[in-house]
C-alpha cells in the first residue's frame, strides 16, 4: 500500500526473502512479512512470534487507543508554557511547520510498523535494520528509552489528572483549601488501581470502550472549541488576524529565532504517543495495513485538531502576559475568557480527556512491556510474559508497571524540580526510540536490501526518514534548554538529568553483563523452519506456514 492509497494492497511484493535465522538461540535476524495476502499469525510466526493476543482491534480500534494517548485536552493545556514562548505565532506557524516533520516520523514509522508488525515495534525494527554487530546495542537503547517513555507518561497522565481534579474541585467548592502533596498521591493512587483494572480487561471489551471513549472525546473536543468560540464572541469578540499570525512575543532570553523552535517542543510532546498503534498490531486484524493507517490517522488527526485548538485560544486569549507568567496557563486563560459555569464546562472535559489519555497509555505501556518480557530484556521476564488465561492480556506487566509509577509518584514530596525532571523524559525518550531504526533505515539500508510491507513509502521512503531524524536530532538538545540564560536550581530544565541518568545505568548494566546475554529480540518458535521464500510459488509457502501446529487454527 502506498502512502497516497490506503485501501489497495500491493501486488509487487508477492514474496520476500527472508534473513538466516538460529533455531539453537532462538535469535531473530528477520524474516519480513509475506505480501500475497494479509494472515496475521502466519505474519507473526515469520517474524519468529506465535499469536499471544486475541486480534479484536478493527482500524477504528486501534486508532481509538491511539487517538486516546495524545489526549489533546490535557496535552495542549499542559504544553501551552512551550507553544507560546513565541507568541501567538509560535501558538500557530510554529505548530504547523513542527507538525510537518512530525509527520514525516509517522510516515516512515508506519512503513516499519506494515513490514514488521510486531508489539515490540522499534525495538524489534532496530535490531533488524542496525549495521552489522550493532543490532543488539541498538535494540537495547530503542527498547528501554521506550519503555522508560512509557512509564514517565503514564506517570505524568496520572499526575495531571489528579492535580487537575483536585485543584478545580478546591477552586470551585469554594471553601479554603490547602492542597498537600500526599492529597495529590493518593488520589493519583485510587486513579491507578482504576486504570489497571481496565486495562486488564479483554481487548474485545477494550476495543469497545476505547471507541466509546473516543466519540466522547472527540465531542469534548468540540464542545470546548464551541464553548470557547460562542463565549468569546458575545463577551469581548475576537483578536485581530495581523495581530495573531505576526506578532512575537519572546517569553525567553534567546532571540526570537530560537524561541521558534523551542515552541517546537509543545508539538513533540503532545504527539509522543504516536507508536501506540505500533505496539498494539498483535491484537490488530489485518495488522500490516490498519495499524500504519492507525499511526498515520493518529498524527493526521491529531496534529490538525491541536492545531485548531491552539488557533482558538490564540484569537480569544485576552491578557496574554498575564497567562504566561501564571503557574496554571490552561486555568488563567479560562477565567479571561469564559464565564464561571462554562469554565467549569471545560475544565470537566479536560478532566475527562485526561481520564482516557491515561488509560491509553497504560495500555501501550504494558504491551511494550510484554513484549520485551517476552525477550527476556526485563528483570524477571518469565513471570512477566505470562498472559492472563482468562483475560488473554498481560496483567503481570500492568502490574508492574502501576508498581514502577507508584515508586516515581514518590518525587512528589521533593519538590515540583524533581517531579518535572520525572515526567519531562517520556518526549525526548520516546523521540530518541523513534528515529533509532528509522534513522538507520534512511542512512544504512538500501531500497533493494528493505523488504517492504502492505503500507511503503516507495521510492520517497529514504529521503523523508532522513528529514524526520535530522529533525529530532536538532530538536532534542532544544527541549533541555531552559528559557532563560543563567537559571537558578528551580528554574533550569532538568529533562536531560532525568533521562541520562537511568539510560547510563542501563547502558553500563549493558556493558558489564547484558551484552554477553543480549542478541536482540528472540523467537518463541525457534523450532520453526522459515524457507527462503523467494525460491517457492506462493501457494507452497501458503501451505506451509498454514500448516505448522504453533499457528493453525489462527
């Protein structure tokens, strides 16, 4: 499938030809995916994996749990410190401009994510496409700056939502309240037990709620832009066009150029959790075409609604010195524009939006997990590879997972520093998980060397690769960059202390113990002859993998 025609499958690719693999380590070199049809478990099994999850995602399921981690409520108000450091134009020609490289990331994601559909996603991609010697190094750092964006995101969801529930409820109930911290992590914990719940449940159910969750949380969306729009409109009109498109405010001491690009930094955050249709094709039907749709409608989607978002609050936005000094920008801005009731109005559906970002992204977060359990990267992996017989979902790794984010909430107490520093890595870990394999793609590996799956970029694939990773590359020393030139301890950006800090133990546990042990990803049906596939006729092959008992009956 091309990048301009989702619906038509391609017929170039009716066979691939598989790497070697080793059947006494289990170890996979890759075997790509077989284009004549579109078999998920055969798919699967040639990836080295037998089927694991129940595939009850349609399109518009696995786009729904994608959709629901951006939650662009909660992301576009939390980020709003970053998008307008430059002004209303940075709110609107920096979103824009950003967006397009963001996209070009997507693209060549749900290119690797159609020709290796598997829940360990870059991970898995890494190892394959890294040069000669350097594929487990490779899967290793894509794999745990991952897994650590995960947590740090699903940590901060938690977070946002429970200071959000709390500080409007104490604003609104209008009594004096004092908000302690251990209020906020108890709260955050009845939050956790929730979400774990649901996120056990099967993933026929949860494909239900997810779609249910999504229609409302788009008609929140709606309903806070026609809030916010009919509001304005009767109360103080709107801000002028010439005004908003070309008037620089610089919120930093860097020059105006520079603060442009650090307003690049709402979009990466707010659309970090574009791989999650990536890790959840083992429980998507026709995986190799509706999960890089899923990727690509996330982004799409997402990025222009954000983008609307932002052009709304830009014209309406009052005082705008008075919003960018506040600790709260979200909530001062809702209090110039609109009046009690209908602040409230939005407040709930920021609140809601919240409420399913976070239970997105526990999902994701547990099948990455699974997924490297599955390989053995994680302290103890057996147990946590266990899947749940009733439920057909990786409880263990829920369990975990929820465990690790209690352990982060614990920064909580030591001040709102080391809290920012927690939760400011998942973008820069998420983004450095990206352009890993799709950077060693569009530099290492050749058109004719890259077997291509259902959903390709054809000829273009290389060059936007390479423009979406020499985008990240710019953009990831800018999102450790404070705003101001001489910052105090409270006011420098902590983000890369609390990514290289648990990546440099990673990375020396690697070079002490992991790299003996380590190859990369490994196959649970080592036992599994895989021909070469260009050598047979297609009906062969067929029959073949069809036949073999680890996959029958899928």
């Amino acid at each position: 499938m091309s990048f301009t025609d989702f619906d038509t499958l391609s017929s170039s690719d009716s066979f691939s030809k598989p790497y070697n693999s080793s059947v006494e380590t289990g170890e996979i070199i890759f075997r790509p995916v077989y284009r004549d049809h579109v078999d998920d478990a055969e798919d699967l099994a040639r990836l080295g994996y037998k089927q694991s999850f129940h595939r009850g995602l349609s399109l518009f399921g696995v786009f729904s749990v994608s959709f629901s981690v951006l939650g662009l409520l909660p992301s576009v108000s939390a980020t709003l410190n970053f998008t307008m450091l430059s002004g209303t134009p940075g709110m609107l020609w920096g979103w824009l401009i950003a967006l397009l490289f963001v996209w070009c990331i997507a693209a060549s994601m749900a290119e690797l994510c159609s020709s290796m559909p598997t829940s360990g996603g870059l991970y898995y991609s890494a190892k394959v496409l890294a040069p000669k010697g350097w594929g487990p190094l490779a899967a290793w750092i894509t794999g745990w700056s991952n897994y650590i964006a995960q947590l740090s995101f699903f940590a901060s969801c938690v977070y946002s939502l429970s200071s959000t529930t709390i500080y409007a409820a104490a604003q609104y109930d209008g009594s004096d309240y004092e908000i302690k911290q251990h209020h906020i992590f108890f709260l955050s914990f009845f939050f956790i037990v929730v979400l774990a719940f649901m996120a056990s449940l099967p993933t026929r159910i949860i494909g239900r709620v997810n779609t249910v969750f999504t229609l409302l949380n788009l008609v929140s969306l709606f309903a806070v832009v026609l809030i916010i729009l009919i509001t304005a409109s009767l109360r103080h009109g709107f801000n002028n066009s010439k005004y908003v498109w070309s008037h620089f405010n610089n919120g930093t001491e860097w020059p105006q150029g520079f603060a442009m690009l650090m307003s690049f930094c709402g979009v990466i955050w707010s659309l970090a959790g574009l791989d999650t249709s990536y890790h959840l094709v083992e429980e998507c039907s026709s995986a190799s075409v509706n999960a890089p749709n899923g990727i690509i409608l996330t982004a799409v989607v997402g990025g222009l609604f954000g983008w609307i978002l932002h052009m709304v609050i830009a014209y309406t936005i009052i005082d705008f010195e008075n919003v960018v000094r506040s600790r709260n920008l979200w909530v001062v801005y809702l209090s110039q524009v609109l009046n009690r009731e209908p602040a409230k109005a939005v407040i709930a559906f920021t609140v809601f939006s919240n409420f399913v970002m976070a239970q997105g992204v526990l999902i994701t977060s547990s099948r990455i997990g699974f997924s490297y359990a599955r390989d053995g990267v994680l302290p103890f992996s057996k147990w946590m590879a266990q899947m749940n017989k009733h439920t057909t979902t990786p409880v263990n790794v829920i369990v975990v997972n929820c465990s690790i984010t209690v352990v982060i909430f614990l920064f909580f107490f030591v001040g709102q520093c080391a809290i920012d520093a927690v939760f400011a890595v998942s973008g820069i870990a998420a983004f450095v998980a990206f352009i890993i394999p799709i950077g060693m793609r569009a530099f290492f590996v050749k058109d004719n060397e890259f077997y291509r799956g259902a959903w390709h970029l054809g000829r273009y694939s290389r060059f936007i690769g390479a423009i979406g990773t020499v985008f990240v590359l710019i953009m990831i020393p800018i999102l450790c960059f404070p705003t101001e030139r001489h910052p105090s301890a409270l006011k420098m950006n902590w983000t890369c202390v609390g990514y290289c800090v648990p990546m440099g133990i990673i990375l020396l546990w690697y070079a002490t113990s992991a790299r003996h042990w380590f190859k990369g990803p490994k196959a649970d049906m080592p036992g599994l002859d895989f021909p070469r596939m260009s050598s047979f006729k297609s009906a062969d092959v067929q029959h073949e993998f069809s036949c073999h008992p680890a996959i029958k009956g899928y």
